[in-house]
C-alpha cells in the first residue's frame, strides 16, 4: 500500500503543475512562480522509480506544452473571481512547495569535509537508481532517522526499460523486481570482518522483524578505520568468509530481500571508528534520491 500511496502522491503532484499552468483565474506571474517550484520539487523528490523514469520525461513535455499555452494564450492579469481567500491559498501553496523543495535541495548536499569516501558502484548490469539517498529525511527519510552509522546510507534499485524498478507498482512476487538477484560487486580493497548469510528472504511487503535488520550482509574493513556494509542479501549467496581479503570488482554475493525490507534493493553504507556515518561518493558525485547511474561493461 505504500508503494501505491507514494505513486499516487507523485503523480497527483505531477497532474497539480499542469493544472496551474491551465488555471485561468491566476496571473502569469502566480502561474509560473507556483509551477516552477512545484515542478522542481516534482522532478527531484516524486517516485519516479516505482512509476518510471520515461514518465518523468512525457510529464516534462506536456508542462513545457502547458507553459507556452499560459505564455501565449493565458491571460496575463489575474481574474476578478480570484477572491482574497483563494490567493491566500495559493501563497501558502507556494510557500509550502518552496518549504518542501529547500528540503530536497538541502538533503542533496553533504558537508565538504575529508571523510568523504570515493567507491566504485557495487552494481555492474544496467541502469540503477536510488531510492533512499541524501543527508535530510527529504530524500533519505527511513535512513537518516536510524542509527548514527546508517544515516547516510543509500537504496539501490534496479530499472527496467520504462524507467521502473519493477514490473508494476505493487509486483506480486520477488522476481518481478528488476534488482532481485543481481550481483554484487565489491566497491573497495579491503578484508571481510564479519557476514550473514543465512537469513531467508522476507515476504513482499512485510518486514522481517524476528531476524537481524539487516538480514544478509557483508562487513569490510577498509583503510584501517572505515567499515562499509552492503545489506539486505540473497541467504546462501555470500562468498568471501572474514578474513579474506577483497579487492574492488570481487563478486561478494547476490542482492536478495533479507531483513527488515519491504522490497528488493541493496543497502549500502560506511562508518568511521567512531560509529558515525560518512559521505559516499559513487562516481565522484553524492548518491541522492532518483540520481541515476547507468554501467556497461
């Protein structure tokens, strides 16, 4: 059901910008002002994994139609019907959308400092995307409100051709999940201190509460004080053992559905020796909310 309510609210969001455009009533100035923010806000922070990229692109041509209909054919003065109350409403509309697009283009920065770790990316088949990722709960709500170590953790997902983490919003089973078993690569030199390989996976939208959080996940100890973990394995897939040593491009498993998830996805994260969580940079970029990456052989 979730999946379905965060559908529905981005595509509610989508359908809103169109409309203002259309909005006889407003001035151009309310017009462009509203859906500039709104779309911005749309375009960065909706769930464009579950509905489809290739969407984000169709709604981003029927705005640019929409805007230069209200440029050339809309009335530039506001109506006289537009009474107090209703432009009330509209400035706090705006000012919310506002509110909420500051948050997502505060969760895409992270501070400028030394710790931020440079890795490769531990998915090498496709295009990916991220469906947790950032440094506010705009773009990274279930993370950064967990453990100190996990704040800045990202979600992997894998796309399809349309631009969707699976087929359909709500897929019935694990396999329609584009991620579900795929393979995981090591993104770092280092030494495997410590796994779990033999938690099952979880049933499709219901948590695995009983077991480790985590459920299967690798530990790598890497430039002496850092830890990185991938989590939330396929059971019976992991292959290095602690102790091994690990070099980046090294197969540590596949990517199951173990642990407290709802979904598919990899979970990936590093912490320092203090147990705080630090900055990963994947291609020389900060992974946030709908960033995409795309690998080819």
């Amino acid at each position: 059901m979730l999946n379905y309510g965060l559908a529905i609210a981005s595509m509610i969001g989508a359908i809103l910008a169109v409309s203002v455009l259309l909005n006889r009533n407003l001035g151009l100035g309310r017009k462009l002002l509203a859906t500039g923010i709104l779309s911005w806000g749309i375009w960065m922070g909706a769930a464009w994994f579950l509905v489809g990229f290739q969407l984000r692109s169709i709604w981003l041509g029927i705005l640019v139609l929409a805007g230069a209909y209200a440029i050339f054919h809309g009335s530039s003065q506001e109506s006289v019907h537009l009474t107090l109350i209703k432009k009330v409403g509209w400035n706090l509309l705006t000012i919310l959308g506002l509110l909420f697009l500051m948050g997502l283009l505060l969760g895409r920065w992270y501070p400028p400092i030394p710790s931020a770790i440079q890795v490769e990316m531990p998915l090498r088949k496709g295009v990916y995307a991220i469906s947790q990722g950032g440094s506010n709960g705009a773009t990274n709500p279930i993370h950064h409100g967990a453990v100190q170590s996990e704040r800045l953790a990202i979600d992997w997902v894998k796309l399809n051709g349309w631009g969707s983490r699976a087929s359909g919003i709500n897929p019935g089973n694990l396999d329609q999940h584009e991620i579900f078993r795929d393979t995981v690569f090591s993104p770092i030199d280092g030494i495997m201190i410590d796994r779990c390989d033999s938690v099952p996976n979880a049933k499709l939208g219901h948590p695995d509460t009983l077991n480790n959080p985590l459920g299967n996940f690798v530990r790598i100890n890497f430039r002496d004080s850092l830890e990185l973990v991938l989590a939330h394995l396929q059971p019976a897939s992991i292959s290095p053992v602690p102790g091994d040593s690990v070099q980046i491009g090294d197969v540590l498993g596949l990517v199951g559905n173990s642990g407290e998830v709802s979904e598919p996805h990899l979970q990936m994260s590093i912490s320092n020796d203090r147990g705080w969580a630090v900055p990963i940079l994947i291609e020389g970029v900060f992974p946030v909310l709908n960033r995409r990456f795309y690998y080819s052989p």
